[in-house]
C-alpha cells in the first residue's frame, strides 16, 4: 500500500518540500493543546478568599 501512494505521489508531483510543509503542518496543529478543563470551574471559584481581617 506504501509503494502505491509512493508512486501516485510520484504521478501527481508532490514533491519533497510539499512533504516537508505538511509534516510541519502537522507538528504545529496536531500538537496537543493547554488542558482546559480548569477553566470549566467558574473564576470565583479558583480564586483564593480575599479577606483579610
């Protein structure tokens, strides 16, 4: 299956930069993102108390 996507890539002209375009697409956008699952508790609720007496 390697070989014949080899070849059609070949055939259709998709050259080694375009590769190396893609693999860097890849790298940026399918790295995993800040966990935002804190953020799904309201703000006042992480805040520490703020009184002071």
């Amino acid at each position: 299956m390697e070989r014949l996507q080899k070849w059609f890539e070949i055939l259709a002209g998709i050259s080694h930069e375009e590769h190396a375009r893609l693999a860097r697409a890849h790298a940026i956008f399918n790295s995993a993102g800040p966990n935002l699952a804190l953020l799904e508790i309201p703000a006042c609720w992480r805040r520490r108390a703020m009184c002071r007496r």
